[in-house]
C-alpha cells in the first residue's frame, strides 16, 4: 500500500507562491488517482484538487481555479500543488490524498480516498 508524505508548507505572505510535495512510496504509486485537500480548525477538510493515475485528467474547487495546478510525476512518485497568488484564506493544513477506486472517476469526497499524508501547514499573511 502507498504511503504518503507531504512537505514545503510554510509561513508566507498574501500574493506569495508556495509549492507542495507529496511523495508516495510504493511501486504501485502510479496506479493511484490524488488529491489535496486542506482544512482549518473547527472546520470539516475540504477538496482542493485531483489528479488521475495518468496526470491527463485535473479537476479543482471554484476557490483555487486559475491560482493553483495540480500535477504529477509518476517516475518520482510525487505529486505537487503549485500555488500563486495566495490568499489569506488559503490558510490550512494541507493533506494528499491517495485512492485506488475506479480510477475512471475523479473523486472530491474524503470518504473516497483511503490513504491519507500527515499534512502540512500553510500560513498565509495579509
């Protein structure tokens, strides 16, 4: 099974680009659909974005489209989150996210994904 470990969160401030790191282990890593999800305290985790097995197929929530890209590189087993222009709100911590379900679909629900990163923070000044 993939385990994952997630890494380049940090304290920056608004407008600032930051890029996340997710590597997988396991040599099946490249068969597994990914995604980001993020949370803040008192709140439920919520979808960010995902990534098919392939990298041919990306899908992100309204909040990060155009400021964030999602992407992979199977060879590495590592999956990042490219983000620009942050906002205040986009203050988190940051999980990856691995599943094996049919990977014909692209899934925004965390019940849908079983394998989850440690997480990183995310801190965003304004």
């Amino acid at each position: 099974q993939v385990q994952l470990v997630e890494s380049g969160g940090g304290l920056v401030q608004a407008g600032d680009s930051l890029r996340l790191s997710c590597a997988g282990s396991g040599r099946t890593f490249s068969s597994y659909n990914m995604a980001w999800f993020r949370q803040v305290p008192g709140k439920e985790r919520e979808f960010v974005a995902a990534i098919s097995w392939s990298g041919s197929s990306t899908y992100y929530t309204d909040s990060v489209k155009g400021r964030f890209t999602i992407s992979r590189d199977n060879a590495e087993n590592t999956v990042y989150l490219q983000m620009d222009s942050l906002k205040p709100e986009d203050t988190a911590v940051y999980y990856c996210a691995a599943t094996n379900y049919d990977t014909r679909y692209i899934y925004t629900s965390t019940a849908d994904y079983p394998i989850w990163g440690q997480g990183t923070q995310v801190t965003v000044s304004s």
